[in-house]
C-alpha cells in the first residue's frame, strides 16, 4: 500500500487524550450541532466537514443494511473513532457485539471498529482513501471497504488489497443502479 506512514510523536495515551477532548468540544459547540455535514478531525484539531451527496446516502444505506443482517453485530452511520491524526468518522461501521461489550458506547472509541467503510466521494483523491485506510487498519479495523461513485468495492485488510472480504459477507452486492428495481 502507499499511504503515507505516519509518524507519531505523542505516546498513545496523550495523542488520545487530545483528540477525544478536541472531539467533545466539538459535540458541545451549540453552533455546530445542526450541520449537514459527517465531521472528523484532523491532527491539530481543525475541524473535516464533508457534505453528502444523494449517490452518497445511498450507497451507505445499501452498505449499512448488510453486516448486521448477516453478520449480527451492529451498525453504525458515521462511529467516531481516536488516531493519531485526530478523530476519524468512517461512513458506515460494523462492530461485533464483542466490540460492544468491551467498549460500549464510548466517544470516540480508542480502537476502530471491526469494519470500516468509506464511500468515495468525488472530491475526495485517492491519496486520501489510502491514508483513511492506513489510519483505519492502524486503528484496529480488521477490513476497511472502499465504495465508490458505481458501487464497486475495494476490500482493505492489514495486508492490503484483497479479493473478497475475511467476513461471511459478500460486497458485491453493494452494487446496485436506482433504476434496477
């Protein structure tokens, strides 16, 4: 993979410390509680809005009906999640009810949830995917699934690229035209 490495400089507890306070800031603002926008973090605590587009929504409605229907677990739109470089939000995430019973509802959680997936928004360069997918995978996700604009899926494990998921769940099925019916 070539996402960039990052070079963390904070032991984790402290890095931590930081970005889930910047993240309650941000929870607590009264001026940002009403935004139509998924909003991360980045290192320095600068706030990441990106607005959704309909193609967006429905892809990550489409996503989000599948690993719990099969897998059991829960989904989540938008779990926020601590890295290094701030408080990330994927837009769909699957955890085990492992997960669950280890961390509850903590926020943001100090570990990745076991999926993580992103669907590609066209502003969004492929650089960006790839270190979404590094901070993911570093955070603790076991699979991070790339969606993009067509419905087609890359699947991300902590080896890279792979051909189907390591989950009894197959993605293809995320590919789907409004006009079908």
């Amino acid at each position: 993979m070539n996402a960039a490495v990052l070079e963390v400089r904070e032991p984790r507890a402290v890095w931590l410390d930081q970005v889930s306070a910047r993240r309650h800031e941000v929870l607590d603002d009264p001026s940002l509680r009403d935004l139509p926008y998924k909003v991360d973090t980045n290192r320095a605590g600068q706030l990441i809005m990106s607005p959704a587009k309909n193609v967006h929504a429905f892809y990550r409605g489409r996503v989000a009906a599948m690993p719990e229907r099969l897998l059991g677990g829960r989904v989540f739109a938008e779990c926020s999640f601590a890295t290094p470089e701030g408080v990330k939000v994927p837009d769909v995430a699957w955890c085990s009810e492992a997960f669950l019973s280890r961390h509850a509802f903590a926020d943001p959680y100090d570990v990745a949830p076991e999926i993580c997936v992103e669907i590609k928004s066209p502003s969004t360069a492929e650089s960006e995917l790839q270190l979404k997918v590094r901070l993911h995978l570093d955070a603790g996700a076991r699979e991070v699934w790339l969606v993009d604009a067509a419905g087609d899926v890359r699947i991300y494990g902590p080896d890279g690229l792979r051909a189907a998921s390591s989950f009894d769940v197959d993605v293809t099925a995320v590919a789907f035209s409004p006009s079908e019916g």
